[in-house]
C-alpha cells in the first residue's frame, strides 16, 4: 500500500521504517530539509536501536522515501499517517499546532480517497475534530476518513516494540476504515484491537498513565522503605510473582522522564479538570514524580556543606539507556542545581551529549562549570561526589572498585539503583541509592 507519514520523530520515523519493513511503499515528510537529506543518506536524525539499520536496508530496496513536499506526498498515498509532535503547553494541556498544520496540508494536497491515521497522542475527540477540519478545506471532491491508531513504542526499543507489539489499537467509524488499517497491519501479523476513536484516543493515555503510576507508586514505596529499613528491590522481587501486579516498572529510582509519562498524565489530569473531575492517582504520580527526581540531590545536600568548587561526576544524561532523549530527563534538573551551587561538573553520556550541550554548553557558568569527558573512568578522575542518572551498560560495567580507585572522596549517589550496595561497601565507597 502506498503510505506517507507526517513527521519523522520518534513516531513518525519508526512508524515509516517498520512500515517499509513489512512491505509498504512509504514517504516520511518533514519540514527540515537537513534532516530529509540525512535520512536520505541512511542516517537517522534520532538514536534508536535497529533503525538505521533498517532504514538503510528499505532505502536501498526503494520502499522509503523523504521529502519536504508534502503536496506530491500526500496526493496519491492511500493512507497519510500523522505522527507530529503534541508538546505539553503550560497549562499541561496538548499543542495541536502541529496536527492542525498537517490536516490543513492534506486538505489542500489529496487528489484521490484517502484515509487519514492519527498516531499522535491526542486528546480524545480530536480525532473527530481532525476529520471536521479536513472536511472544512478540502480542496477536492475525495473521501477522507480519519482512524485513531496510537502508538505504545518506549524509546530505546521502539522499533522492536513496533515490529513485535503485544497488539494494535485501531479506532474507527466505519467498516471501510477499519478494513483499510487492518490492511496496513496485516503483514505485521500482531493482534488487532478495534474500537471506537475516542476509546482509542483514551486507551493510549489510560495505558501511560497506568505506568507512570505504577513506576511513582514504586518511588513513594522506596522513600518508605528507607525510612523504616526495608529494601525495595527485595519488595519489589516478593510483589512481581504476583500475576495481578507483574514484574515489569517495580524498578525504584528517580521518577520517569522521556515524551510520553511526564506529558501524557499532565495532559490527561488536564482533560479530567476540563470536565470537572480530579483524576487524584493521576495527580499523585505527577506530585510523586517532580519530587523524586531531585531526591538524590536533596540527599547530598544533607550530606555536604556546600557544592562550591566540588569536582562532580554525572554517569550518564539522557532519560533512560537506549535513547538520547532528554525530555524529562532527571539529569537536567539535577545539573541546572549542581551549576547554580557552584559545582565543577564532568558529564558523561555515550549518545546525549550532543543534545544535552544545546542546554548546557560546555564552559563556565555564572557559578559553577560542565564539561563533557569520552569515558566514565574521565569523569570520576578526582571526583568528590559522583551522581548516576541514567543505566546505561557502559555505566553498569564499571567495577565497584573502580570509584574508590579513582575519586578523591568515593561517594556516590545512585538514581538507578545499578549497584549492590553490599559490593559498594566492601570496595570502600560511601553509596546511597533509593529505598536500600
């Protein structure tokens, strides 16, 4: 089927791939003609595992194509998917800039009957709203549908989670729609979920915040547990044989981070005040989150005099391994503090440091300054106080003895609950983490 995809993010760009992989003709538009180039060249502008692999291969076999004229793209394609950015604003409410931008485009670009696929996160009834403002200028006498069909991808194995999903969730309004997405995922051979757009448009936030739930109920455990001497990852290993609670998000550690969690429950507290109803678990993660990603700060504070001229080491910038995404990342919060109380800071990170740099460049700040080192051992080099914010393998490696070797002071502050605190201990280090 020839498809295009609006956007080339996180969902646009790993939809379009894995689209191309099971055999669709696909064209992924962008407005960044750096970026169409790149991705013509087989270079992809976000980190992701097996996506440049996968790109290049469906370049070369002429199934993936990029442009910045979304009028020959979107023309003739029998289905456009929307896979555009929705930003939190600051009321926490969602951006719909971006997808009226694209609705607006296609109106005035489609030629022939086409559906119209909604992948971004959107607030429910938009999807109803997309389909009135397609109608309100469409420049042709054609048919266009529009479906809801949400992506559950986490970043770092997205296109995994793409190519393997547990199931498909589509929304429609009619058998005709319904028959064309079935269509477009038949080959993935992954169960389908049909509904109704607005379940749909739901059934992606409710998932989310599910998960962030889970993951705050397991900080607000952990902050207990150390309180009254109990190890949360003893608590949560007894709570995952439970098939009613499950193994997966029982890890403690300084809140979630990423384009999903932080934006998608905000967004959906947002939509319940909207109609007059307190979502109070919902609102309850999103309090338990902002305070936790700072706790490792807070501990440290408690535990220093003062920050000022302190040799910091901070393993690892980036929200969670396997991504350079920063949104959300608990790194920025914590260093933008570190900065402000003078700290020396080496920062490592093997894919987020490019982007963390557009934040925080390299250099002095009004009082404290960052650079950015190659290895993890740079970093520690005569630290006085690491801080791990992010899990990542290059990081989990490094030896317990490794940082009573090379810091000055060995004392470590652990967001990702990555080493045993036994091992610590016994190489010397002064270790904190979370809920041990």
């Amino acid at each position: 089927m020839k498809i295009s995809v609006a956007g080339t993010g996180y969902v646009g760009l790993v939809a379009g791939v894995c689209f191309a992989e099971v055999g669709h003709d696909v064209t992924c538009v962008d407005v960044d003609e750096k970026k169409v180039k790149m991705m013509e060249a087989g270079i992809t502008p976000i980190y992701e595992d097996g996506l440049q692999e996968l790109m290049q291969k469906n370049n070369a076999a002429g199934r993936l194509h990029y442009t910045t004229d979304y009028k020959s793209a979107y023309k003739d394609a029998e289905a456009i998917f929307i896979g555009v950015g929705t930003p939190e604003q600051p009321d926490g409410s969602a951006n719909l800039s971006y997808i009226a931008t694209v609705s607006r485009q296609i109106a005035e670009s489609v030629e022939r009957d086409c559906l119209v696929v909604v992948k971004s996160t959107v607030p429910v009834g938009t999807n109803d709203k997309v389909e009135q403002f397609i109608h309100d200028f469409l420049a042709r006498d054609v048919k266009i549908e529009v479906a809801s069909n949400p992506e559950f991808l986490a970043q770092g194995s997205a296109v995994h989670d793409t190519l393997h999903a547990a199931r498909i969730i589509i929304g429609t309004e009619s058998k005709e729609a319904e028959t064309i997405l079935k269509k477009i995922y038949e080959p993935f051979g992954l169960p389908i979920v049909s509904v109704g757009r607005r379940s749909a448009e739901m059934i992606k936030y409710a998932c989310n915040d599910f998960l962030a739930l889970k993951i705050s109920y397991m900080n607000d455990i952990a902050n207990l547990c150390e309180l009254v001497g109990a190890d949360i990852d003893a608590v949560a290993e007894g709570m995952s044989y439970d098939e009613r609670i499950g193994s997966r998000f029982l890890n403690a550690g300084i809140g979630y981070g990423g384009s999903c969690f932080p934006k998608d429950t905000k967004a959906l507290k947002y939509i319940a005040n909207q109609h007059g109803y307190h979502l109070r678990t919902v609102e309850a993660a999103v309090d338990v989150n902002a305070e936790q990603k700072t706790r490792l700060y807070q501990k440290a504070s408690n535990r220093m005099i003062t920050f000022q001229n302190l040799r910091i080491a901070v393993l690892g910038l980036a929200f969670k391994a396997g991504t350079d995404d920063l949104r959300e990342a608990p790194s920025l919060d914590n260093v933008k503090l570190l900065l402000e109380s003078g700290a020396d800071i080496y920062a490592y990170d093997p894919v987020a440091v490019d982007n963390f740099k557009k934040q925080f460049p390299e250099g002095d700040f009004a009082k404290g300054h960052i650079r950015y080192v190659e290895t993890p051992q740079k970093a520690l080099q005569d630290a006085n106080i690491c801080f791990i914010f992010t899990e990542w393998k290059e990081i989990r490696e490094i030896p317990a003895s490794e940082f009573k070797r090379l810091m000055k002071i060995p004392l470590v502050y652990d967001g990702r609950n990555v080493y045993n605190v036994r091992e610590m201990k016994d190489a010397g280090v002064e270790y904190y983490s979370i809920g041990r």
